[in-house]
C-alpha cells in the first residue's frame, strides 16, 4: 500500500492540491479521487478512457455486477448509447464510488476490496418526513437499510400527507431502491454525484446543460453552493480531507491558503467546501400523494463553520419572553436539516399543497445562510487585500526587509486573482439557483408561502455577489496603478544612481586626459619641476566641466540670468533713457 499526504499543485481538474510520498500511511478508500497523485505515475484521470471511447473500459469486466438484480443499473445501461453522460453513473453505481478511484481500490485483497465495496453500495442514512395538512409538526422516520428503505416507499404516508425523503450521500441501493419504485429519470442521480465547476476536453464525467425548452419542466432540480469552513492546524484540514474522501459522491474542499494576515493563525486554514442538494418532486394526483426527494451531502466534521456557522433562523428571545426554545446541534448537516424541519411552522406545512417546492424550505434557508456567510468572508479578504496595498510594509513585517514593496504589491494582486477566478462561478450558481426556484414569480404575484419569502434573500446573495465581483475589479486596477506607480520611483532612484556614476566620469575623465596630455617622460623624477602645472589646469578643467553638465548648477544660473534680465527691463520702463 502507498504511503500518501497532500502536497501543493493543481490538477487538470482545478483541483487545488495533490498527494505525494510521504511517512502518512493513508488507505485508497480515504483518498479523494480525480487528483494527481504526484509521484505515483500508475494514477491517471483517463485510465477508464475518455468522453469520446465508444469501447467499454478495460477495466469493466473487474467491478461489473449481474444487473439482474439491479433493474434499475440495467436501465441506466441501456441508456448509455443515445445519453454518453450516464455510462458515468453506470460505472458509479457498479464500482460504488466514482469511478476514476477504482485505480485506487483495485488492487486491494480480494476481501477487503469486496467488503468495501458492499459498505459503499448499500450506505444508507434517510429521514422521512410525512407533512400532514392540519397537523402542527412533521412525523419522521429514521431509515437506515435499503431493505427498510424498500418497504417505507412500499408503504404510502398517512392520507393528505406528503411525505419528503431526506437522503444522505447517495449509495447504489439507495438509488436502485428510488429510481425503481418512483419512477425517477437517471439524470437527477448523475447530476449530484460530482462536484465540478469545469470540464477539460476529454472529461468523461462532463455535464452538458440542456436547452430550456427541455429542461424547464423536469421534476427535479440541482443546486450547487459552498460551505465555509475552518481549521486549525494542518492535520486538521488533512482529517478533513480524509473524510471527504470516504464519501461516496465526489465532494472536495478548496484551500484557500493563499491569503496569509497577520490576524490569522500560522497554521490555520479556511477550506471552501463544494456542495450540493438535489430535489425530485411527484406532485400529488388523484390517487397519489405528493412525494419528495432530497439529496444532501455527508458532512465534514472535523474543523469548525466559519465563525460557527449561520444565525438560527428566528429571533432570540427577549428577556420578557418565556417561551422554550431549542438550538439546532451543528453537528452535521442532516441533524441540522431535521432539527429545522421539525420547527416548520404550520402555515409552511399547508403551503406544501400548493407549492411542493416548499418541502425543501429549510434547506434553501440554509443555502442562502451559507451564501451570505461566504460573501462576509470574501469581503474581509478583499478589505485585507485593500488594506496591504494601502500599507504594505505593516501587512508584511516579517518580510520587509527581504522584499521590495512592489513585490508586495504582486502578492496582492496574486491573492486577488483567486476571487476574480471563482466570483463568477458563484455569480452563476446563484442565478442559476435563483432561475430554478423562482421561474414564474413576480412581485405582483398573489400567493405567498415560505418559497416566494426567499426570494429576497437570494436576491441579497447575488447583489452581495455582484457587489464583491465589482469591488474586486477596481482593487485590482488600483494595485495594478499603485505597482506601476512604484516601479516608476524605482526607476528615478535607479536613475538618480546613474547620475551619480555620472559625476564620477565628469570628474575622472577630465583628470585622466590632462594627465595623459602632460605625461611626457617615463620618469617621475623628471615631473618635480612641472608637477605642479598638472594640478594649475587639471582641477579648473574638471571644475568647470563638472558646471557645465551639473544640470541644478546650469539651472540656477539660468535663473539668475533671467531674473537680472527681468530686472534690466524694469528698470528700463521706469526711468527713460538708460541702456541707450
């Protein structure tokens, strides 16, 4: 087994990190795949060949099942021909985990490899949740096999109820279990198993967008956010990273190690986590109930929330108020996404008859917290950035004594670059958020419920974001004026040094021809009597060269010339006659 740690570097992915040799032994289950693996040359993104192989994988006949049992992977399958994008869920679902990680795994003993595989395939962690009209608190139920999972969507939810599944990660079972008995296009499963922001061009993982006029009434949608969050120590972000490798679905955290403050610890870290949650909804018929499914990411527990974590959503009490009330665990998201949909109020509870949207109220509420908590870290980092430009040398004291401050200045517009690269990427994601939950909304609109109340907030999140994506382009052009500014006065104190040099010519040169005039004889005995006439015309010569090209000495006497001259004439004006 490889002996593995995270080092620095960036793969074709825009990954941020790599792995290299190293005293850490780490396990291939606990690895983040689709990252370059430094010194390990078997590793490659394109080892189960790219987007454009129209051959199966030559790995396929090692992790394929009987899809026999697996409808609903034999459906997927079947489909691959007409939809390439989905032979990447068929290998998902086969493998239990994304696929480029099979180089990591394969090699295992048979044993261990097979056990592996068969915790992975049938993870399962559900809640759910029956909404019933009239009643003032959701019941919920705590899935936790996919046998158990089977039976639950078997069995309908009382009547009037709708009923929400909360899935945790996602598994081969869970979505064998779903697809099947709910009839669920395999695009709603492809399209939250990865987390990319970009694609190369031979990516098999690729997401093509679709045309509006196909995709705008699909049952289900993505949204695509970022969690922000703290660490301590290095070991601590590894830890991390660790565990995000023990999901099943593809979730990677992007260090964001590259703004060092004199505010924060030397060894901490702030790591922006990629997330999603995807919704499925089957509005209610005659003779079915409205049914939903919502997929969460795991969690990252080791580290903190930045500034831990986002604001309950309700008010604190005052000290008149005497009502109990109960705080969410931020233990995890799914604990917190229960604690919150067991506070949902009765209003939001009827709106779901109308809106089914509004089944996944409390996550969008802690979406657009997570939002409004990165655009406050962005903005302190672009405040810290503005302030190194303005005063450089207190940012850096440790460096300024070995660092120019124009160096500086580029670190700055280096640590700006990254927000510039990534604030249109949340520009997009927000809109597109924002596209998908609020297609048909206007502000004249008579029905209200808990969906259309967000619609504000969303809408502060992308001005924030707007806003920031503005800020940064004109910090940018200001450091990017005060660098040239500070090479142009090291260009004057170079020249000044020159000038300097100058003098020096102005006085030797003079000195070095008078003497080569005057050296007559090859004997300095011989020079007693003339020696002296060397310095009689040597010292004048250099003085009045020196004069003639000291450009402060020429001006002043210009000066004085002019203002004699001005002088000269007045007094020509005033009294008649002179000078003639």
């Amino acid at each position: 087994m490889q002996r593995l740690t995270r080092g620095g570097g960036a793969s074709g992915n825009g990954s941020v990190h790599t792995y290299i040799h190293d005293e850490v032994k780490l396990d291939p289950n606990d690895l983040i795949p689709d990252r370059k693996l430094g010194s390990i040359t078997k590793y490659d993104d394109y080892f189960n060949g790219d987007i454009y192989e129209d051959q199966p994988s030559k790995y396929e006949q090692e992790w394929e099942i009987d899809t026999a049992k697996y409808p609903y992977l034999k459906h997927v399958k079947s489909l691959s021909a007409a939809w390439p994008h989905l032979r990447y869920l068929a290998q998902w679902m086969e493998i239990t985990t994304s696929p480029t990680k099979w180089q990591l795994i394969k090699d295992l003993p048979p044993r261990e490899l097979t056990e592996l595989r068969k915790e992975r395939a049938e993870r399962t962690n559900i809640a759910a949740v029956d909404f019933v009209s009239g009643q003032p608190a959701p019941i919920i139920s705590y899935i936790k096999t996919p046998g158990s999972l089977a039976e639950s969507l078997r069995q309908p939810a009382v009547a009037g109820a709708s009923r929400l599944y909360v899935v945790e990660d996602l598994s081969r079972d869970v979505i064998e279990c779903l697809g099947m008995e709910l009839d669920i296009d395999p695009l709603f499963f492809r399209e939250h198993i990865n987390d990319y922001t970009w694609y190369n061009t031979r990516d098999p993982w690729v997401e093509l967008p679709d045309l509006d006029i196909v995709s705008r009434d699909r049952p289900y949608f993505r949204l695509t956010y970022n969690q922000p969050r703290y660490f301590k120590t290095p070991e601590s972000f590894k830890e991390a990273e660790r565990q995000a490798g023990r999901f099943n679905v593809l979730r990677r955290l992007d260090a964001d190690d590259g703004h060092e403050s004199p505010f924060d610890e030397k060894s901490a870290t702030v790591a922006l986590v990629r997330s999603k949650a995807s919704l499925w909804i089957r509005p209610a018929k005659a003779d079915q109930q409205a049914i939903g499914v919502l997929l969460i990411d795991p969690s990252i527990t080791e580290g903190y929330p930045l500034w831990r974590g986002y604001r309950p959503f309700k008010n604190s009490p005052t000290p008149n108020n005497q009502t109990r009330y109960n705080v969410p665990p931020k233990t995890n998201l799914f604990e917190d996404l229960i604690f919150w949909i067991q506070q949902t109020s009765q209003q939001d509870i009827d709106a779901i008859e109308n809106n089914p949207k509004a089944m996944a109220f409390r996550i969008l509420e802690i979406i657009c917290a997570e939002w409004l908590t990165l655009s406050r870290y962005i903005t302190a980092r672009l405040g810290q950035i503005e302030w190194e430009i303005e005063s450089p040398k207190w940012f850096d004291i440790q460096k300024q004594e070995l660092q120019r401050e124009s160096i500086n200045f580029n670190m700055s517009l280096k640590k700006l670059h990254t927000w510039r690269r990534r604030l249109p990427t949340y520009s997009a994601m927000v809109a597109d958020t924002r596209a998908k939950l609020f297609p048909d909304s206007s502000p004249g609109s008579k029905r209200r419920d808990c969906i259309d109340d967000l619609q504000k907030d969303f809408a502060i999140v992308a001005d924030h974001i707007k806003d920031l994506l503005s800020r940064t382009e004109r910090i940018a052009a200001v450091a990017t004026a005060v660098a040239a500014i500070e090479e142009s006065r090291r260009a004057i104190e170079q020249n000044k040094t020159l000038g300097r040099l100058t003098y020096l010519a102005v006085i030797f040169a003079p000195l070095s021809f008078v003497s080569s005039f005057f050296s007559m004889s090859t004997n300095v005995s011989e020079l007693t009597g003339t020696i002296w006439i060397y310095f009689c015309v040597a010292i004048p010569v250099s003085l009045l060269v020196y004069l003639i090209v000291d450009k402060n000495w020429t001006n002043n006497f210009g000066v004085v010339y002019d203002r004699a001259r001005g002088a000269r004439e007045k007094i020509k004006l005033v009294t008649p006659g002179v000078g003639k």
